[in-house]
C-alpha cells in the first residue's frame, strides 16, 4: 500500500494505493477510485501500474474526490451523538438509510425497510424502546444474511463443505469475526451494516483460519487465491469501522 498526495487548485489531499494482484488485474484493468465515509480516498490499481499513470488517473477526477470529501467535512461537522430519532441515517449493508420513527400506540411495534427508510413503528418513541427495536431488527437480518453469505462462500472451500462450520453472532468492539475452538464462526452483529463484499472478506478470513490456525505466510496465501482482492476490501472495511460500529 502507498500514500500519495494530489492538489487540485487550493485543495489537496491524500490517497492510498492498493496494488491488486495479477489474477484481479485480469477483471479489472481500470484504476478505481473509491471515497470512503470517513473520507479516506482509495485508489484500486492493477499490480504493474506505472504510477505516473495512477496520478494521472487521480488528477483527472480531483475534482469529483475533492467535491465528495468536502461533504464528508461538511457530514461530521453536523455530526451529533445518536438520538434514535427521525432524520438520522444507519447503515445497512453497506447502505445509508434515513431512519423514520412513526408513533403507532394501537400497533405492534416494528422495523421495515421501505422506500429507502429504515420506518419503526412504536407505541413507544423514547430513544432507548427505538434503539432497541432497531438493534433487533439488525440482529435478526444479520443471522440470515450471515448464514447466506456462508453457504455461497462454502462451495469455494473444499475443507467445510463436508461439515459446515455453525455461525454465531455476538456483539463486539474491536473485531468483526473470530473462531471458536470447536470450529464455529463468530460474526459481529454490526457487520451486518457493511458491503457484501466486506460480509464475505470476513466469513472467508475465518473459514481460512478453520485450515490455517494463525496468520502466517500460508494463511495469507490460502486467502489471497479464495478471495485475491482482500486487501482492497478489508481497506474499505476499516475505513468504513468507526461509523458502521456508532451503534
């Protein structure tokens, strides 16, 4: 990985350089440029990329990056500690949706996802009762939507697909994912709020521990050949971590 620094007019700022690997250099031959919510700029670039032709790349759509980070600015300056109230936006697979709090006395309470809201439907608006139906409702699409990944990832690892490791999900502060030691995989709820592609970084991370026990040259080279484009995406889930763990 290297750090780069571009101006454009009186602005400037910093981005990152992920080299892919040659076996994902053979489906993306452009260089990508992605702008994360915390405002770390990330440029996706084939191996032998020439780094004149990554600046290049880069200088061409300052302008966009530099639009796009002074919203970011302009986001965590009106930033404010969670109320749980309507207006505020959560994360949900990678998604910002703005949450819609309806006051229901006479109705069960519930959480939909509709028409790009996340709508609670209580009888009881205080923050905590929202907070709570809210980090339900997580829990409960994150066990699907975990178990999901898991079943598509399986088919690409030979050692599992006899005996599919069980999946649990358990709240935590510094780790998205772990291995018990009697094989089971440990997700963190609140990855649920993240890309597909970080849900599957992680899955396919521990399902290589299952096989590799630490983290040694061989369990990065089993990870590299089942998911070659890991770096760039666990960089876009550590630079997505703080917002998407602000419970």
């Amino acid at each position: 990985m290297t750090q780069l620094k571009c101006r454009y007019g009186d602005d400037e700022f910093y981005y990152k350089v992920i080299y892919l690997p040659q076996r994902e250099k053979l489906r993306r031959r452009t260089i990508a440029i992605h702008i994360h919510p915390n405002g770390v700029v990330q440029v996706d670039a084939p191996e032998d990329t020439d780094s004149t032709e990554i600046r290049q790349a880069v200088s061409k759509r300052a302008r966009w990056v530099v639009k796009h980070l002074a919203e970011i600015r302009q986001r965590q300056r009106e930033v404010l500690p969670r109320r749980y109230i309507s207006g505020e936006s959560h994360f949900y697979l990678g998604r910002r949706y703005m949450l819609k709090v309806n006051h229901a006395p006479r109705l069960a309470a519930e959480v939909k996802l509709l028409r790009g809201c996340l709508k609670v439907s209580t009888p009881n608006k205080s923050p905590d009762a929202v907070k709570e139906l809210l980090w339900e409702w997580y829990k409960a699409h994150a066990k699907t939507t975990f178990r999901r990944r898991l079943d598509l990832l399986i088919e690409q690892v030979p050692w599992v697909r006899e005996s599919p490791p069980k999946v649990r999900l358990l709240t935590m502060k510094r780790q998205w994912g772990s291995c018990s030691p009697k094989g089971d995989i440990i997700l963190n709820s609140h990855l649920v709020k993240a890309p597909c592609d970080c849900i599957d970084y992680v899955i396919m991370h521990e399902l290589c521990h299952l096989r590799e026990h630490n983290h040694s040259q061989n369990f990065y080279r089993l990870l590299g050949l089942l998911m070659p484009e890991w770096q760039s995406v666990k960089a876009k889930l550590d630079n997505m971590s703080e917002i998407l763990l602000n419970q």
